[in-house]
C-alpha cells in the first residue's frame, strides 16, 4: 500500500502496518514534514512532494495491493489521480454528516456549536465527488464532556483515528470492508468559517473552542483567525 500524508497520525498508521506484517510500499509525504525522517529510520521509502498529484501516478504501479491511504492529508487529490486502478481511502477528522473540511475548523465548530459527540470516519475517496463525501467504510462517534476544551477533543479525535485505521486496515487490504453512503454536510468548513462561528456562539462555548492549549504552536493558522475576532471591536 502507498500513504498520502503527514505528521504523527500518517507516522503512528505506518507504524501500526509495520508491527503488524502488512507490506507498505512507500509514502508521500509534504517536503520536510517531520514524519519523513522518522519513516526512513524505519527503512520506508518516502518520497516528499509538494504535488503528490503529479507525483504519485507513477509510483502506483509498485503499489502491489492497490491500495492507497490518506492520511493527515494536507493535498486535495485529483480527479486524475483518482481516476487510476488504484482504491483511495482517506480518514477524515469528523463524522462527516454533520462536518466536512479542515479538521480543526470543523472541531471549533462543534464546540461552538455546543455538539455533545464528535467523530471521525474512515471513507473512499472518489473522482467527481466533493470534499469528505465518499462511501463511509467505518466511524468511532465519542462524547464531548461538558469541560472539554478545543485540546481535548483533538486528543479524543487523534487517538479515535489511530483506533479507526488499526480496526479497518485489514479489511481494507483483503476487500472485505463494506462501504455505505450517507447525506453529508452541505459545505466543507475552511479559515474563513471561524469569524462566523465565534459570532454565532455564546461566550462560554467560544471560550472552550478558543482553547488550543498545547496544540495552539501547531495550528498558527486556527489561532491568528481567532485572534483577529478577538481584536474586532
């Protein structure tokens, strides 16, 4: 199989395949991401591309399986490249009836929202279709508690990823993974959602969604549109 992605989830899913004896043929990942390093010193082959729609089409005939997983995925991928023999699937940080985008727009939403349950979903991806609205293969659904901050409930949803790649992979490999469609949220959040989402949500629900804590160096983008609201008059 061939990864599409980057940072610690795209590393902890490798990672799960190699202890597990599934092949992994290589990995895509942004140049200089973190992961690539640490994926090397496990003997992968990593190939670091700023256009993995360029550059992975011909990478995909070592790929013996078939199988490609998006994971962490910072690239939209193309109709082209989802068009080849190749089965896509990505993991996708939200249930995504409800949430589709960026992932961590998509859990300040929820928490301004004041949703009780979050998730995430396991999907195929396929050509000429919207973002995060393929066929849901698997999901893990979990409560938001009443004193979760925006950390919290990426922690929760990190490690609910972790669980959904490890539970489906299998499946996935030997083609016996069902897949179902369901009615997805209307539109994909971005950056340019937040201003809204703080305007709509009472004080106390922006305030556990402002919370970045430790994850705040890590989501520079997340925190400067929040600051920007914050310093509106």
């Amino acid at each position: 199989m061939l990864f599409i992605g980057s940072g610690a989830l795209l590393f902890h899913a490798v990672d799960h395949c190699l202890t597990s004896a599934l092949r992994v043929d290589e990995v895509c990942c942004p140049p200089a991401d973190p992961a690539a390093r640490r994926l090397r010193a496990r003997g992968i082959e990593v190939l670091e591309s700023a256009d993995p729609n360029a550059d992975v089409p011909a990478r995909l005939d070592k790929v013996g399986d078939g199988v490609v997983l998006s994971i962490n995925n910072p690239f939209i991928l193309s109709d082209a490249l989802l068009d080849t023999r190749a089965e896509f699937f990505n993991i996708h940080n939200g249930l995504i009836q409800g949430y589709r985008g960026i992932a961590e727009v998509c859990i300040f939403a929820a928490l301004c929202r004041g949703d009780a349950q979050y998730g995430v979903t396991l999907h195929r991806l396929l050509a000429r279709q919207r973002v995060d609205t393929g066929p849901v293969v698997a999901q893990i659904q979990f409560a938001i508690e009443p004193h979760d901050g925006f950390a919290d409930v990426l922690r929760k949803s990190l490690d609910a990823c972790q669980t959904l790649f490890a539970a489906n992979i299998r499946a996935i490999l030997d083609k016996s993974y069902t897949a179902r469609s369901v009615e997805t949220a209307e539109s994909a959040l971005s950056y340019k959602d937040v201003a809204m989402l703080c305007i709509g949500s009472d004080p106390e629900r922006r305030q556990k969604a402002s919370n970045l804590g430790r994850y705040a160096g890590f989501l520079s983008k997340l925190k400067t549109e929040i600051d920007a609201v914050s310093r509106t008059p």
